[in-house]
C-alpha cells in the first residue's frame, strides 16, 4: 500500500515532537545536577538514557491521541496546546494508526528499559512507562480520575531527571527533589491550566480531570496556591541544601508567575482569543523556570572550578533558542 507525504506527514504531527524538547530540556538539568555532585557526564549512557525519554514521551503522545479521541472531538476551542494535534478529529488518519505506532514505541520503551545498567534505574523506566500510558489508556486512565496532573509532573519532574542522575552519578540524591520542587508544583499547576482550556470538551464526555473536580473558579484558586508554594518553598529549601544561586535564579520568574496568575484569575482563560496565550505563558513560565534551575547549577559548577561538559550548556540553550521567537510571537496578546 502507498504511503503519500501527506500522510507521513499527518502522521509526525501526530506524535507532536516539538514537546519533546521539553522532556529532554529535563533530562540535561538531571545529569547536570549529576556532575554538581561529583559525576562526570559519560555521551553514550547520557544518549541512551535520553532515547528512552524520547521514545516514552512519543508514546505518551500517540497514546493520548488515541484514548482521547472522544474528548478532543468535543472540544469546542482547540489550542496549539490543548485538544490534541486535531490529526484524528479532522479525519487525516484513522485512529487505529495512532495506537498502533503507540504500541510499537511501548514495545520499544520496554526492551530499552530492559537493557538499563541497574535495577533501579529499570524501575525508574517501568514507573515512566506505566504512568505514560495509563495517563489515558484504560485501566487506569489517570487523566479521567483527577491524577493526570500529578502524573504528568512526576514524569517529567521528578522520573525524567532522576534516570538522568542515576545514569550518569550510579546513584540517587536528595538534591534531585530540592532542586526539582519548585518546577514540580508548577508543572502541576501548568496542567489544570492546560485541562482549564479542555475544560468544556472534558465536561462533555464525562472525563474528570483535577480541573473538572474542582471546577474553574476553584481550579484557578489552585493554580494561584500552588505559584505560593513553589516561590514560598525556596527559603526552605535553601536551608536544607538547595545551593543559594539556584533559589535565586528560580526567584527571578516570580513577576511572571504574579502576572499569570492574575491573568487567570481576573478571566482571561474564558476569552478564547486569548486561549492559546494563556497556555502558552502558563507553559513557558515552567519551562523557563527548569532553563534558570539549569542555569544555576551551571553557575555553582563554574565557581566550584568544575568545568561542565558542553552538552550539558547547549541542552537549556537549544531550548531558549526555540522558545525565543515563540516569546516574540505571544508577546503581542500578554495583556
């Protein structure tokens, strides 16, 4: 059977791989975080680890897309964010694809995560593997129980970087949680905004999000709490070892998260001309957060005279390179 360029290329959009940028923006400040304690970043098991991040997280993709063809189908106003890539939903490919290319990467994630160096670094990949595809796939569908926003924040904030530490240090440390805590409450805070834009099509469908528990006007008062916790828990975290350079290179993004948040809590969440936009800086504020952590501990490697590896500075680079023009871009409806 004939395989046109279209098709191909519906079928790339359909795993969404500019996300992954994300995931692997993590995984650097993970084994960055690695050499602050000692390690020296080893290429080959630094790109291994890294393939499995990526594949999981292109199987997450095409596995939401599939399960949630019913709530992306019923949204109302999709962004370039939020109600899925819109392949599915507008007809270019039959779903049965998108499960099927998500099975081929499960089978893929597993055999890498087989062939991992360590125990525990296999059950770091065994716990990203399940809560990538039961985000939405049945049994479990966390996305549908209120647990999505969690599980998605302990992928990526707390799983992703650990494999990156593991990988490169042979061992686990506690400054993985002072320096990831921050970025993890935000990224949960991010996903009820993500699912506050779904809100509608989630409704319509019966799928119960955190957001659809809550509601949006308590959602919103979340999301302001959880911008509280995130800033208000950096003296803490300081005293208990978080180096001071990365407590204040995170503290740097607090106007933005002010500004956000009374965005949303003012309404402009219900403006759907400004729909993409919030997601956007609610997105970009995380994202950027995670680019300063990396940033600070790059600076606490260069005052300690440790030379980081190259890798390890192009990585947040490459990221801001990219979410550059995307800032120019937005900018125009931060209002």
């Amino acid at each position: 059977m004939a395989i046109s360029m279209n098709g191909v290329r519906a079928w790339l959009r359909l795993g969404r791989p500019k996300f992954l940028l994300y995931s692997a923006l993590l995984y650097g400040l993970g084994a960055t975080l690695a050499v602050l304690r000692g390690a020296h970043v080893t290429l080959g098991a630094y790109l291994y680890g890294q393939l499995f991040v990526s594949c999981v997280h292109l199987m997450t993709h095409y596995c939401n897309e599939y399960f949630d063809y019913e709530a992306d189908r019923a949204n109302p106003a999709p962004t370039s964010w939020t109600g899925g890539s819109r392949v599915l939903v507008d007809g270019q490919l039959p779903p049965a694809v998108s499960l099927g290319t998500a099975f081929v990467l499960l089978f893929v994630g597993v055999a890498l995560a087989i062939a991992m160096p360590s125990d525990d670094a296999r059950w770091v990949c065994v716990c990203m593997i399940a809560l990538g595809w039961f985000y939405t796939a049945p049994p479990l569908q966390l996305n549908y129980r209120g647990m999505g926003e969690l599980s998605v924040a302990t992928v990526l904030h707390v799983l992703c970087p650990a494999l990156a530490f593991r990988l490169q240090a042979g061992r686990l440390d506690p400054l993985l949680l002072l320096a990831l805590f921050p970025s993890f409450v935000l990224q949960i805070a991010r996903m009820m905004v993500m699912n506050l834009l779904d809100y509608e099509g989630d409704r319509l469908v019966g799928k119960r999000t955190l957001v659809s528990t809550l509601g949006p006007r308590r959602a919103v008062r979340a999301y302001a709490v959880g911008q509280v916790i995130a800033y208000g828990s950096l003296p803490l975290l300081v005293v208990l070892g978080l180096p001071l350079a990365v407590a204040l290179a995170i503290a740097l993004t607090l106007p933005l998260s002010v500004w956000q948040a009374r965005r949303l809590v003012t309404g402009a969440y219900r403006e759907r001309a400004l729909g993409n936009n919030v997601v956007f800086w609610a997105s970009t504020h995380v994202a950027l957060v995670v680019v300063v952590t990396s940033f600070g501990v790059l600076f606490e490697l260069v005052v300690g005279h440790v030379r980081p590896s190259a890798l390890l500075v192009v990585v947040p680079l490459v990221y801001l390179s990219f979410m550059g023009p995307q800032i120019w871009k937005n900018r125009a409806l931060a209002s």
